[in-house]
C-alpha cells in the first residue's frame, strides 16, 4: 500500500516551477541582476525593485519572472573543457613485443630528448634507476603503453602537459602512482603506463612547461585534408 502512495505521489509531483525556493535559488537570480545592471541592461531602479521581488518570492517560477528578459536566463550551459579520453586499445591492437627496452641493474638508464615514441616500450629497474621522458619525443602513434617495473629500484616517467596520461598497476611494499591526465585536443596522444612496484617507485606525471607542438600540426593537416577534399568535390 505504501509503494502506491509513493507511485502515486511521484505521479502528481509538481512542476520545477511550483517548487519552493530556496536561499541558494534565490542568490543566483541576485547575482544575474547585479550583472544586468552592472552591464547597463537595468537601472539602479529597476534593480532595486526587482530585487526586492525576489526577497519575496516563494517559488522557483516566480524567481525566474525577473530575468526572464535578461540574457543570462537563456545561456546554455557551457561545454567541457576536455573531450574523452579515446578508448583503450583492443587486446593485440598494441604489438606484444616492445619497440624498446630501458633496462638497469644496480645501474641507471635513461631515454630523452628528441626521440621517436613507438607503441609500446618496457622499462626495468632493479635495484637500479630508469627515467622515461617523453616530453620532447616525437609520437608517431597517438597509443603508446609503457610497461614499467620496479624491483627495488626506481622508474620516472615524463610526459608533455598537453597529452592524456592513464596509469594501470601497484605496488608491494612499493609506491605505483600515475598523476591521472586529460587532453584538451581529440588528437593528443594518450599514454597507458602499466606495472608493478616490488619494494620500488613507479612514477608517471606531467613535464610543467612543455608541450607536444605536433599535436596543432596534425589538426591542421587534418582540416587541409577535410578542406582538399571539399573542394575537388
């Protein structure tokens, strides 16, 4: 009987605009006003009397009557400042044999500068140091998986502000931590680190400062090709 009620109660449950309103509804249309008439969209009169319209007001309808001519009332909201992340790759899209191997024992190695990014390179460390650092290498695939691992050493891995950064893996009695990344461009490439940490560190973040500068090459290259084509239509 009381599961009825309740259908029922969600069967008649009123409008947005009947609702009652609450001090935070109430704030917002205050600041839209203050806006308007700090853009000299309302005078300091119409204003205050509008104002003093939504102190009184009691619902959420009768708060919207005073910004229904304003602009701000019919803003869509704004879209996100990412777009997602590409799915990750199929099992055997990505070759099972590295393009590279980084490798030190009781030693440390090191991979920088200007160098070509493969799809998928392997980095040990055992009781030695590794560092990755992809911040000035060229990506010729927009996946690439690093396979880290650590056994009483240290892996560092570093990559450039404006790619996606995805990190699978954990530790014993290690550290195994990937600073999570998203890119703001559908082109950037998007970096998998996966591994373990045996009584190590893994660690995957972002270079400050430095950026992919292909990544607006490729976009463009990508409208000149929609455009080329357009046109020989």
């Amino acid at each position: 009987m009381d599961l009825q009620k309740h259908a029922q109660q969600e069967r008649t449950a009123p409008p947005v605009a009947e609702l009652r309103a609450s001090d935070a509804d109430r704030d917002r249309i205050a600041d839209i006003l203050r806006d308007a008439l700090a853009e000299g969209r309302l005078t300091a009169d119409e204003h205050a009397e509008r104002v003093e319209g939504v102190l009184n007001a009691k619902t959420v309808g009768e708060l919207e009557v005073f910004i229904r001519d304003l602009p701000a009332a019919h803003e869509r909201p704004a879209a996100p400042a990412y777009t997602p992340v590409p799915p990750r790759p199929a099992p055997g899209e990505i070759p099972a044999e590295a393009d590279a191997n980084v490798v030190a024992v009781f030693s440390s190695a090191m991979r920088r500068g200007r160098w070509r990014a493969g799809r998928r390179l392997h980095a040990y460390a055992v009781f030695g140091t590794v560092e990755i650092d992809l911040s000035e290498a060229i990506f010729e695939y927009q996946h690439v998986v690093i396979k880290a691992v650590s056994v009483f050493g240290d892996v560092q891995i570093r990559v450039p502000e404006n790619v996606s950064l995805r990190g699978t893996g954990g530790g014993v009695l290690g550290n195994f931590e990937v600073s999570p990344l998203d890119s703001v461009e559908s082109e950037a490439p998007v970096v998998y680190v996966d591994g373990w940490a045996v009584l190590g560190n893994v660690e995957a973040r972002p270079k400050r400062g430095k950026l992919v500068a292909d990544i607006l090459d490729r976009v463009q290259g990508k409208v000149d090709r929609t455009l080329r084509k357009h046109l020989d239509r």
